[in-house]
C-alpha cells in the first residue's frame, strides 16, 4: 500500500498490512517524516505507544499531517488514556491487557481496538464479550506460533496480532498462521536510524517487513 492507495476507514487494523509498526516516539518533531516513511514503505497502520510524554502529541502530527496513515495508541491501560487517544486523532487502540473497566471504555471509544491476550482463559473470555480480534502478548515469551496453532482449532473465531520478541526471522511463521491477521514489532525502525532520522532508511525496512505475506 502506497500513498496514492489510502487505506479504507473500514478495513480490520488486522487487514491494513502484514506488520504494524510500534513506535516509541521521544521527539514529537520525528513523528511525521517517521509516519511517512512507515506509509512509503507501505505500512499504513502505525502504533504510537503511550510510553513517553510526547506520545499524543506525535498522534496528533500523524493524524493531521499524514492522511494515508492510520494511527493508534498503543500500551493504553486507563479509561483516560483512551478518551486522551481518541481526541488526539487515534483511530485504533492497543492494550498490553484488558481489565472489564478498559474494555468498556475501548468499546466506547468508537474506534477498534486489540486488547492484549496471553492465555486461553483471555481469549475465551474476550469471545464471550463479542470481542474478537485481539492482541496476543508477549507472543515469544508466551508461546510463540506453537500457541497459537494450538489455539486455532477449538477457537477458530478469534484473530491475532502477535506482539512481543518478533523480528524479520519469525514474522513469516506467525503470518502463515490462519489466526494471525498480522504482527507487531520494532525493527524496521532501529535506534541508530531514528537518532540519525535516516528515514530513507526506514522506508526501506518498512519496504521489506511489507513484503512478509503468507
């Protein structure tokens, strides 16, 4: 997906492409050319995580700047973290975990969210909620694929996006999983190029993580 082909508002954040960025952004100046790499790279959906204080600041940027991405909020754990995402231009919400209080407000929220799952109790309880696109993390330490195949057969109606320890070596292993709509990581956006804002270089890592299809 290029900036000439805008995602559709409707489309599952499980279906934009094969991999969601997650950003941690400690300079809101970065976060629009970052943005833009991420989207010429052909990753749309971009996950800002509420992990620093410039975070909804750079949502806001993103949101305003760059209309081909979509953006949401990442590590949101309150009810007033998603009000806060929301009005800064979030139009989807990660959660590490889900209590009944967050899930409600999510629910709220008018935008999709993944809630963060890690064992069968979660996913079976999320189902019995109507929810059925989630998160699982951290997928690695979790169990990995082996978890997740094992999942797919008595739990055929939920969808994942796995999150946590995946790199360019594993991703297509998670992506070949019938249940995994697409996985999360970091590493297409390593340090050393975001201090240098090399955001050629990003482009071009974003570029190859488009290309891991099933």
């Amino acid at each position: 997906m290029t900036s000439s082909s805008p995602p559709s508002p409707r489309a599952s954040v499980l279906d934009l492409a094969p991999v969601v960025p997650v950003v941690v952004v400690t300079d809101a100046a970065d976060a629009v050319p970052l943005a833009r790499a991420l989207v010429a790279g052909g990753l749309p959906a971009i996950e800002v995580t509420l992990r620093t204080p410039a975070a909804l600041g750079a949502i806001r940027a993103i949101a305003a700047e760059v209309p081909d991405a979509v953006v949401g909020a990442g590590t949101v754990l309150t009810p007033e973290q998603v009000t806060a995402s929301v009005a800064a231009g979030a139009r989807f919400l990660v959660s590490p975990g889900w209590t009944d209080v967050l899930l409600g407000a999510m629910k709220a929220s008018g935008v999709p969210f993944l809630p963060g799952v890690s064992t069968t109790s979660e996913v079976v309880a999320l189902l019995e909620r109507g929810v059925r696109e989630m998160k699982f993390f951290p997928a690695q330490a979790a169990g990995g694929t082996a978890y997740l195949k094992s999942l797919a057969g008595p739990l055929p109606q939920a969808r994942f996006c796995p999150t946590g320890g995946i790199g360019p070596e594993c991703a297509p292993d998670y992506l070949a999983l019938p249940n995994v709509g697409c996985v999360g990581g970091s590493w297409m956006l390593p340090a050393d190029a975001i201090a240098a804002r090399d955001w050629r270089r990003v482009e071009h890592l974003a570029r190859e993580a488009s290309a891991l299809r099933r």
